[in-house]
C-alpha cells in the first residue's frame, strides 16, 4: 500500500532556496533538496515574485514525489497587479485601483493552466469581469467597455504580443 504524505510550502514564485524553511522540509523525506527546489522553481517561474503555496507530496516508500502548485487567486493577483490593498466594499461606486489591459493579460497568462477558456481573449474577458466585481477599472473604464473593446478587436494588437504563450498551455 503507498503511503503518501504531503508537505505545505509557501514560497516566492521561482525562487524557493534549500535554506530553512523548504530545504529542512524536502531532506526530512531523504530527498534530493536541490532537485526539489528545482522542479519548484521551474514550476512556479511563471509567478514570479507572488507567494505560491506548494504542495509536495511523497511516496515514503519508493521516495517518488510529484509538486502540486496552487497560485494565488485571480482576485489577488488583479489587486497585487493594481497596486490596491483589498477589494472595494463598493465596487459600483468606489475603485481601488486600475489595470492596463496588458496587467490583466498577465493575470491571465499566469492563471492559464487553471482557467477553463479557449482563448486568451476569453480569459481576458472573465478576469475583466472579476477586476469590476473588486472595484478595478481597466484602461479607466468599464468591465462592460472593454468587453465591447475586445469583441470589436480594438485590443487585437497586444494580444497578438502574447497569443503564443496562451497556447503553449
């Protein structure tokens, strides 16, 4: 019978280090640290510089171990890439900040491998709808707007910029 067990890390997305905390936390399985951190890193660099929770789970038997990352959520990372503090209690009347439509392409990009949409367009959309729903404007206008915006290709160009990342997923 395998005997998994699974250990939580937080670490700053592509730049786990074998120092304590992770390191002690990886060599108590009789791992290879360095190896690890590595996978870690690799799988995380596409949130660099947000805190990720990481899941390590390990076969203690055969010390067979797979990573599981789980990145913030598309709210945190709308408001960390507007620079707000917390969502606005009064999103129709009250913004706490404002994104480029390329900040929410990068949400977007970095949320890919969790999000259920076709296109990058699409993802776009829904994120625009969830920055509305916390009180983020974008390009200082409405989530409506710049649904209108997309669909009549007026973003087209910085899409295109990052179309070929979308569908490397």
């Amino acid at each position: 019978m395998v005997v998994w067990r699974t250990v939580r890390l937080k670490v700053k997305g592509g730049s786990a280090s074998p120092q304590p905390p992770v390191g002690p936390a990886i060599a108590q399985f009789g791992l290879d640290v360095n190896e690890v951190v590595n996978k870690i890193n690799d799988l995380t660099k596409h949130l660099k510089d947000f805190e990720v929770t990481v899941l390590l789970h390990v076969d203690t038997d055969t010390r067979n171990y797979r990573v599981e990352v789980r990145s913030p959520s598309s709210s945190s990372l709308l408001l960390k890439m507007a620079g707000a503090s917390g969502p606005s209690g009064d999103p129709a009347h009250k913004k706490v900040g404002n994104l480029s439509i390329e900040d929410v392409i990068k949400v977007a990009l970095m949320k890919k491998n969790e999000m259920n949409s076709r296109s990058l367009k699409a993802a776009v959309k829904c994120l625009v709808s969830t920055a509305s729903t916390i009180g983020l404007s974008v390009d200082n206008k409405s989530a409506k707007e710049v649904v209108k915006l997309i669909d009549e290709g007026f973003y087209d160009p910085v899409f295109l910029k990052y179309e070929g990342e979308w569908g490397s997923r």
